[in-house]
C-alpha cells in the first residue's frame, strides 16, 4: 500500500503543469485578493488563451514533423537511423476474401 500512495505521489508530481501563465495573467489584470471576484473571469480568459497558445504551437510543431518524415504516421514502418521498413506487397490494396493482392 505505501508503495502505491509513493508512486501516486510522484507521477502526479512529475505531471505537474507549468503554471507561469497563471501568475502572468493573474499580475497583468491585477490580481489583489480573493475579495475581488470581478477579475476572475478576465483572469480565466487570459489562462485559457496562453495555454491554448502554447498547444497549438506543439500540434504545429508535430506537424510539420508528420510532413517531412510522413513514415513515422504508421507504427512498425519508421526504423533507427532514419531507415524505412518496406512496405508490406499489399499495402494500400483491397484484399478480397482473404486471397494475396
């Protein structure tokens, strides 16, 4: 059971998110205290566009990855050393009633 709540501790604590959007936007709208309840949203608004910011610039990154190595989409087909598997002789062909292409 210990070994459980330790490995609980640190995944979570290795999954931590980075929390600097939080603190930016929460000093550009001028986060006080918890008496003012007016700036929450702003405040939320602000968090939400940062880190969707950072996503997209990661899902274009990876794209433009999948665009000039397109093998590495299918698993079992890129290699080390940038080598490419070759391709199955049916690969991308109808295979009708479990007869060879």
């Amino acid at each position: 059971m210990k070994y459980f709540i330790l490995s609980v501790f640190f995944s979570t604590s290795a999954l931590a998110v980075d929390n600097s959007s939080v603190y930016m936007c929460r000093d550009k709208h001028g986060y006080i205290g918890l008496q003012e309840t007016k700036t929450y949203s702003d405040i939320a608004a602000c968090i939400d566009k940062a880190r969707n910011a950072v996503l997209r610039e990661e899902h274009d990154r990876l794209w433009n990855f999948l665009k000039k190595n397109p093998h590495y989409r299918y698993s079992g087909v890129a290699l080390p050393a940038g080598q490419k598997k070759p391709l199955h002789h049916c690969w991308g062909k109808d295979r009708k009633n479990g007869t060879s292409c």
